[in-house]
C-alpha cells in the first residue's frame, strides 16, 4: 500500500514539475527571439560587444530560464530516486525562487518608484514588457498565481515523498508471505555438496 501511494505521489511530482520546465523553455524561447531583434538591429549578438550598455533584460530573463529548466531537471531526479538530499536541495531551490519572486513582486507593489531600482534597458524589450502586462493585468495575474501555486505544490509533494522514504525490498509483513522473509538480512544458508558416497579402504588385517 505504502508502495502504491509512493508511486502516485512521485508520478504527481514529476507531472507538476514538468510545468516548471515548460515554463523555463518558454522563457528560453523568448530570450533567444530578443537575441535575434537584438542581432538584426544592432549587426551583432548581445554577448559581442562593449562598446554599449549591455541588454539585462535579456541576461536576465535567459538566466531565469535555465535555472528553471536545472531546477525541472533535478526535481525529475529527486521525484525518481526520493533520496532525501535531492529533496531537500529541490525544495532548498524552489524555496529560493519563491522568495525571489516574493521580493520583487513587495518591490513593485509598494514602492511607487520601483522602476528606478532596474537600470535603463537599451533594447527596449523590459518597456515592451512592461507594457503587456499592464495591458493585460488579469491575464497575466492568473499566470503568475498559477506558477506560484505549482511552485508550492512542488514543495508540498516533495515533502511527502521524503515523509514516505525511499524504496525499499520489503515494504510491510503483509504485502510478501512471512514464512519467505529471512529471519536475518544476511542469513547465510548451508551448503550441501550433491556425489557417490566415499568408503573408506578395508585393512587386510
């Protein structure tokens, strides 16, 4: 039974997990379209030159994106495994990106000039930004909730899968027959050897 829960649960994690990796393609995706309308209008990647002030936004957003996807990657291995180190750094992580996303959405919310904090975007993708989502606040709130709300989820199935432990041989006295389950973990049995008896030689005297 406890196999059976484990296994749903774990298979729950994995389903879950996998929107935080569709989440960080998608994030990755965007970041290399910003790449190309950086190198059509300026000649050159993003990552050449010096000359100018450097696109962050663009940094930024590609960075999110593959930390999502190693964050997807290692929540899969500890979802598979449940080895309580990968749970607890996966956790660790998501808690961290929590947090993250916790500061900046305090920031926007309550200081009125927040956009002073981010420095001055040369490529004009963070206004483009901006710009949807004010435009499309609603949208773009439940978005957000819902990416919040996996994220906690993950945690929370994470935490089960620990509190279940990892797979073991023998789960409970009723799922196998008790007269099967050795005594001892390292039970040695006796060997026998299978031959024609040996006599022994008769004396002449």
């Amino acid at each position: 039974m406890v196999r059976l829960v484990r296994t749903c649960i774990q298979s729950i994690l994995k389903l879950v997990n996998s929107f935080v990796g569709m989440v960080g393609m998608a994030m990755i995706l965007y970041s290399i379209w910003l790449i190309r309308v950086w190198q059509r209008e300026m000649g050159e990647l993003p990552f050449e030159g010096f000359d100018y002030a450097a696109p962050w936004f663009i940094y930024t957003f590609l960075g999110l994106g593959v930390t999502l996807c190693v964050i997807t990657c290692s929540g899969h291995v500890a979802a598979e495994t449940a080895n309580g180190c990968c749970l607890y750094f996966y956790m660790a992580f998501i808690f961290l990106l929590l947090m993250l996303e916790a500061a900046v959405t305090t920031d926007v919310f309550l200081n009125r000039d927040w956009e002073e904090d981010f420095p001055a975007d040369p490529s004009g993708s963070f206004n483009k930004f901006k710009d949807f989502i004010r435009s499309n606040f609603e949208f773009c709130k439940w978005i957000g909730l819902s990416i919040v709300f996996v994220q906690g989820l993950c945690i929370l199935l994470a935490m089960l899968v620990k509190a279940l432990g990892p797979h073991q041989y023998y789960e409970s006295d009723d799922d196998i027959d008790p007269e099967r389950v050795p005594l001892l973990k390292n039970d040695v049995h006796p060997t026998y050897v299978v031959g024609s008896p040996i006599y022994g030689s008769k004396s002449n005297a």
